[in-house]
C-alpha cells in the first residue's frame, strides 16, 4: 500500500539539511561559487559528512546508511531548495551506486567507505561532444591491452573533475548497443588533461581529454559489456532524486514569489489580489504539488524493488524526472 507520509526521522533530516543549507549556502556564498576551480563549499560538504547524508544511500556494510530512497528525496529537496552546490549526486549517487551494484570485493572494500564518509569524491565522465545520452553516445573506446585498456577520447560536462580523486569513465569496449564498460581512471594518470569550461550557469564542469590513457583489468567495474546495464539501473536513483531537486528549488522560487505578491502592492492593494496573477500562482502550485506526487511515488517504487533497476520503477522516474524539471523551468520563468 503506497503510504507517503514522512516518518519524524524523515522531518528530522529535512530540518538538518535545511539548516546546513542557511547556513552554508545563502545567496551570497552560492554567488562566490560561480566558476570556482573547486565549486562547492567544503565546510557543508564535511558537515554533510560528519552527519552521515554523504553516504545516505550507500550499503550500511560498507559505512553507508543504507536508508530509503524516500530518505533520499528528503535530502535532495532540501539540497534543492537551497541550490547548495555538492559533489553528492556524482560521488555518492552515480559512482557509489554503480560500486555498491557491480564493483569487486576490492573495489568495494577500498572506495565505498571513503565515499560514504566523504573521504574521496568519484565523479562520472559520460557525456561526450555531439553524442547524446543513450548507449550509442558512449564512442570513446577502451581498447583491449595486455592486463587492461588503453583510453583515447573526450568527456564534456564532468561536473567537480578538479576535486575527483577518481573518474568513473563510460568507455565502449563492442559494437553492441550496450557494450560499454565503466572503468575507474586517475584524473591524475599521463595522458589526463582537465579543461574548465565557463557555462552560462556558471557552475563546475570540465571537460576531459584522453590521450592514450592506462587502465589496468582491475579498474573495470563489472563483468566485460556490463557497463551500460549497471549505468542505467543507477540513473533510475539519479533521475527520482534530480526530480527531488528541481521540486525543492521549484517550490522554494514559488514560495518567496507568493510572499511578494503579498508584500507588494499596486494601485492600493496587493498584486497577488489581481486575478490574472493569482492564476499563474495557483496553476504553479498544482504543477508543483503533482510533480511532487509523482516523484514520492517513484521513490516508494525503488524501496520495493531490487536496486531500483525494474518497473515500475524506472517508468516513474522517467516521468518524474521530466515532470520535475519542466515544471522548475515553467514556474521560475512564469
């Protein structure tokens, strides 16, 4: 039976984060973060840390907090709602989900524990020039070495590369649609070069160049061609948490403008009292309040399935997260 209630636990996080969030991360803090080398707040981040929300989700056995995906919908509308810039969906999320599912004992045993604690941040090279988002957009190839790879390519938009002490590199090892690989790569490895790139979000993000790079057997996660399966079971978690977050900055931008349609008066009276613009408000609470509907529902479709990776779960991400983020792009503009 869905119940979407929040547990006092659950009021309790979203009051820790929402304080972390004041604190570290006000207007003025977020601005001093524009097309920063580094891009986020270490102070929050080792606050995030100490308080357990790095390794949330992470599997309990290896210093993780294995709670609810709900759990985590919490956390990301409160990171939302306070546009707080971290490294969590990458390192914690994208790169710990994908260890926790297929990565080795060993693997497992050295980086998870620092991902949870926050220790070590593991960022995603996936995206790459005029390639889209789906299997066939993963071209750069790991060619077959004596004991590993050899990497030779380009990533755009890898988000907080600076501060990664390893890439989680999407790399094609077939010609198969899914024959992609994931492969753990010092950015500090010959043959690496990190390039900051300036958007016009102003946000951190690099891009990568690949030059010959060495990757041993060791540093492949998974089975052989099992890349891409891993991949899209994790962004099943990222997609219902991305959709978390637009939901808590959505409501956080229509909040402050329904208190200045009070505030605010013209011709005598408020402008919130002009019907046309009551609504605009009034339509945005409803888009609002269902992309947070059907969000809180993917969540509780991922806790009842193994690793989020099946329907209906990934069917409801899917539609949360494009629900989400058009709504958060629709109500900031109105």
């Amino acid at each position: 039976m869905l119940d979407l209630d929040f547990t006092s636990e659950q009021d309790m996080l979203r009051e820790m984060v929402r304080g972390l969030g004041e604190q570290y991360a006000s207007d003025e803090a977020i601005r001093a973060l524009e097309d920063d080398a580094v891009g986020y707040s270490s102070e929050m981040w080792r606050q995030l840390a100490d308080l357990g929300m790095v390794g949330l989700l992470l599997p309990e056995e290896f210093g993780g907090g294995g709670s609810t995906m709900m759990d985590g919908v919490v956390l990301y509308e409160e990171l939302g709602r306070s546009l707080a810039p971290t490294p969590h969906m990458e390192s914690a999320v994208l790169c710990g989900g994908a260890l926790a599912r297929s990565g080795s004992d060993t693997q497992r045993e050295r980086w998870l524990p620092r991902v949870a604690s926050g220790e070590s941040i593991l960022v995603p090279a996936w995206i790459e020039p005029d390639n889209g988002y789906g299997p066939r957009g993963v071209q750069m190839r790991a060619r077959a070495t004596d004991g590993g790879f050899t990497l030779t390519g380009t990533k755009y938009l890898v988000r907080f590369a600076s501060s990664a002490e390893r890439l989680v590199v999407l790399a094609r090892t077939g010609d198969g649609d899914g024959e992609v690989d994931l492969v753990l790569v010092d950015p500090e490895a010959e043959g690496v070069t990190l390039d900051q790139r300036h958007s016009i979000s102003s946000d951190n993000q690099y891009r990568v160049d690949f030059e010959g790079v060495t990757v041993a057997e060791g540093d492949r996660i998974g089975g052989a061609g099992t890349g891409w399966s891993t991949w899209d079971s994790v962004m099943v978690d990222a997609m219902t948490l991305a959709a978390a977050q637009a939901n808590g900055g959505c409501e956080y931008a229509l909040g402050i403008t329904v208190q200045y349609s009070k505030d605010r008066e013209q011709f005598d009276k408020p402008l919130g009292a002009f019907q046309a613009l009551s609504h605009y408000m009034a339509d945005a609470k409803t888009a609002v309040d269902g992309a947070k509907m059907i969000t809180y529902e993917a969540a509780w479709a991922i806790d009842r399935t193994a690793g989020g990776g099946v329907e209906p779960a990934r069917r409801y991400a899917a539609m949360a997260k494009l629900f989400a983020c058009n709504t958060y792009r629709d109500t900031t503009a109105m």
